[in-house]
C-alpha cells in the first residue's frame, strides 16, 4: 500500500511539472525577452492607452449585456413552461461553434455598408467600431455565460421557492431573498469568465473594429505584423493582468462558496403572459443568431456580394484550390489529436487530485486551472518565443500542445467534478474485495464518467476545430489550421471564400456534436436494457 502511495505521489508531481513547464515557463520566458526600450515605447504611446481604454469600455459593456441576456434566457428555459426548449437551447449554442471572427464578418454581411439588413431597413449608421465589436462581443460570449447558467439552475433546489409561495412573498422579495443569495457565488464565476473571454478576443475586434482598436488587435500587429515580440510581450503582459485577476477571484470564490443543495425538480406553474414573453425573447436571440448563420449562407453561394447574388458553388471550388482541403484535413487531425490526449490528460490528471487526495493533490490541482488565467494570444506568443529553433517549433506537434494547454482547464473541472460526486469509498471497497485500482478505473470509474468523457472529447474537439488564438503565431504555411484562412482570405477581399471557411467549421462541429449526442443516447438505452434485465 506504502507503494502505491508513493507511486501516485510521484505520479502527481510529474503531471504537475509537466503542467508548469508548458504553461509557466513559457510565460516566465515571454517576460523575460521584454526590452526596457519596448516599456517605453508602448506606455509612452498614446495608441496605447486609446487601445486600453477601447477595451475595458467595449468589454465592460459586452459583459453586462451577454450575463444579463444569458440569466433571462437560462429562466426562460429552466423556470416557464414554454415548448420547443430543445431547438431552442440547439440555436442558442450555434456561435460556439464558429470562429470569433466570424461573427464580425456575419455581422458585415448583415449590417455593414452594403449589409443585407442595412440597404432593406435604410440604416445609415455604421457596424464598425464600438457598436460591432459590442454586438460580435455579445454574440460570441453569451452562449458561454447561458450554459453556466442553465447548468446552476439545474441544481436549484425548489423547497425554499415553494415555502416563499406559501408565505406569500413578493416577485422582488422572493428574488433579493432566495434567487440572487444562490446565484451569487456563481455569477461572479459567470461574470469573470465572460470578461476574460471579451477582452482577451481579438477575432472580433480585427474584423468589425475599423479604427476603434483594443488591445489583443495591437498585439496582435505588433507580433504577427511587425514580428515585434518584445513590445507583443508587454502587451501581453498588460493582457494577463484582468485575466490572472478574474481567475483568481473566480478560485477564492469557489473554495468558499462550496454550498450544496437538494437537487428537487423545479416545476413550472403555468403563467400565459411569461411564457408569451419568453416565447417573444426566446425567438427574437434565436434569430438574430440565425441570421448570422445564414449570412454565411448567403454570402457563400453569392457570386460576388453584394453586386452579384447570383448562386454559385464556384466559391467553394476557389476555397478548395486556395488548400482550403488540405487546411481543413489539418484542423481535423490537430483537433482529433488534441482531444484524444487532451482527454486523457486530463481524465487522470482529475482522477489523482480528485481520488487520490494527499498533500501534492492541491498543487497538482492548481496547476490544471492555471491555464484559465493565460489568454490564447499571450500563450501563442510564449510558445513562440519559448520553442523557436527547437525540434517540435513549426510542426503540427507544437500546435496540439498549444491548443492543450489552452484548453485544459474546462474539461479537466468537468471530470473533476464528476469524480467528487462518485461514492468516496469506491476505492475502499475495491480494495477489501481485491480489486486492484487500474480494474476499478476502467470497470467502474470510466462508465460512471463516460458521460462527461464525451463532453470533455466534444469541448477540446469543437474548440480546436475554431481557435484563432494560440495557433496564430505558431502554424505553417504547411500545417495551418483552416480557421486561420479567414482572417487571410478577409485581408484579401475574398469575403465569399471566407464565409465558406466558416459553414465548414461550422458543419464539422455540428456533425461532431450529433456523433457525440448519439453515442450517449445509445448508452442511455444500453442502461436503460441493463436494469431491466
């Protein structure tokens, strides 16, 4: 027994090192390759400040608007009696599956100055700036914040609403008194995760942005364009400083705010004039998301928009010709690579912390969530400075790395937290019994989580498949994923080729979504026929 505690000791001290040296090092690295000319150069500029100040005002903004229309559609779908709550919650999820830059490009077709919307309704004013980076902004992080949560309220225990009935609380009363005492601990988790995920974007920004420049699109050109890391570096720096914050706060948050409630089913009482209401909010997000996917569509098949809207597959055949085929191939392999590893990483990396509790066990904890503190952007930019001239720089290995570690942190707390939910003596009984732990994972451990195996598999999949991020600075010409074409073809004027890049994207993540949700329907039925027999 003395062994296999040390064994899986050391097991997590390696893992946790393994985790330090992929995501500490090269931050250490990136702030260590900053010139103090480059200090100066970037807080002396007022483009700078312009930049700071366009971000903190755009992503402040955007966070509000996507927390509180995420809360209102999360109740409607959780607390009325509504139909059609699957094709809804199916709509809602769709901009997850696109790349950010793609919801400004959605938004150009939409309402730029020869947008769809813009010459039918006559608008004059213009989609660049403040006002497209905040509705790209919003379209690209509320499906986030509405899963968060759809998935507290599906916890609520529904004992403490039916005793404020009986005592005849007011709507306010009843919400100042039992919704928002349990809603608070996770919305500050809800609030800073959507406002590192705005601020740190630099998809959005790049395409509907114009001259309203925010930080990521200054980094981003002094990296990428002026091959200026040092200066990229302190920006990046700037960058992790509200990350590192929010990600802190969100951790304090969480140890203290461990309060568990009876999961009692929540049922609607009919109220015509509330679900009429949140049939009307519903329908009004769900087609606006829509349009934007049908902007894609449109400006797909068109010969040339917005002066040819003829259809046309010839868009298709020069996105093929300009390797869009052999980009695409790239971005399945890197995301199918990514999530078998990633997955298993991270399943072990949770079952150690999790099930094997000793005093490395918060250390190696530690080190799986730090990753939420590092944005995409300042992590490609540490990879590159970090592995430039080594074996594995500019191959597709350092690219499923990049996008591990960028991705980690989510589905390693997802099966993080199925495994605190197992019986805590799974392990002691298999002992008495003499089974021997590696049986019990596989026989026991693994089909509990099988579930949350899946979703981890679908999370680091769909988002390889769209990040723009952390591979920007490290791809080849040879090896680049197909989501970076966008942005190319954009640089280029070839706005059809890059809305065909996107319904790509976009319709591998949705098959791969369908593959995963048959897989667990079948496993549902197999349950289903195991307890019957």
């Amino acid at each position: 027994m003395k062994i296999k505690i040390n064994r899986a000791t050391l097991s997590r001290v390696c893992i946790g090192l393994i985790l330090f040296v992929v995501i500490i090092i090269p931050i250490v690295r990136m702030l260590l390759y900053i010139k103090v000319e480059s200090f100066e150069k970037i807080f002396t500029s007022g483009e700078f400040y312009t930049a700071l100040l366009n971000s903190l005002a755009s992503t402040i903004a955007a966070t509000i608007c996507s927390v509180v229309i995420a809360y209102l559609l999360a109740l409607c779908l959780k607390r009325t009696s509504i139909k059609f709550k699957g094709i809804f919650n199916i709509v809602l999820i769709l901009p997850m599956l696109i790349p950010s830059i793609s919801h400004g490009m959605g938004l150009i077709v939409l309402f730029g100055n020869n947008g769809l919307l813009t010459n039918f309704l006559g608008i004059k004013s213009s989609i660049y700036g403040f006002t497209g980076i905040l509705l790209g902004s919003i379209l690209y992080s509320f499906p986030v914040a509405f899963l968060m949560f759809t998935d507290v309220l599906n916890y609520e225990d529904n004992t403490q609403h039916e005793m404020a009935k009986v005592l005849g609380f007011s709507k306010i009363r009843h919400f100042t008194a039992i919704s928002f005492p349990y809603l608070k601990k996770p919305l500050i988790s809800i609030i800073f995760a959507t406002f590192t995920m705005i601020i740190t974007d630099y998809g959005v920004p790049l395409s509907v942005g114009g001259q309203f420049k925010t930080l990521p699109v200054m980094l981003y050109e002094n990296a990428a364009g002026q091959l200026d890391y040092s200066s990229g570096s302190v920006i990046g720096l700037v960058l992790l400083i509200p990350a590192i914050a929010a990600f802190l706060i969100d951790f304090l948050n969480k140890d203290k705010g461990n309060s568990t409630y009876v999961a009692t089913r929540y049922i609607e009482n009919k109220n015509t004039v509330r679900d009429v209401v949140s049939y009307i909010f519903c329908t009004l997000v769900s087609m606006f998301v829509l349009m934007v996917i049908v902007s894609f569509c449109v400006q797909a098949f068109a010969r040339s928009y917005p002066f040819d809207m003829s259809v046309t597959f010839d868009n298709i055949q020069k996105t093929f010709q300009k390797n869009g085929g052999k980009y695409l191939v790239n971005s399945i392999i890197i995301a199918f690579l990514t999530a078998i590893i990633g997955t298993g990483i991270a399943f072990l990396t949770a079952y150690l912390s999790a099930r094997m509790k000793n005093r490395t066990s918060r250390f190696l904890h530690l080190m799986a969530i730090t990753s939420m503190a590092v944005p995409g952007l300042v992590l490609g930019l540490s990879y590159v400075i970090l592995f430039k001239g080594s074996f594995i720089y500019g191959t597709i290995v350092i690219l499923i790395m990049v996008n591990m570690v960028h991705f980690f942190a989510s589905p390693y707390l997802m099966m993080y937290n199925a495994m605190n939910k197992m019986n805590e003596n799974l392990e002691d009984v298999g002992h008495i019994l003499g089974i021997n732990r590696m049986h019990m994972i596989k026989d026991v451990v693994i089909p509990l989580s099988k579930g949350t195996l899946l979703e981890m598999f679908s999370y680091f999949f769909v988002n390889s498949m769209m990040t723009i991020s952390a591979v920007a600075f490290l791809s080849t010409s040879q090896n680049k994923p197909l989501a970076l074409l966008i942005n190319q073809f954009e640089t280029y004027n070839m706005m059809e080729c890059a809305a065909v890049v996107a319904l790509m994207i976009l319709t591998v993540n949705i098959m791969i979504k369908v593959v995963i949700y048959g897989i667990k329907k079948i496993g549902e039925k197999q349950n289903v026929n195991k307890k019957a027999i």
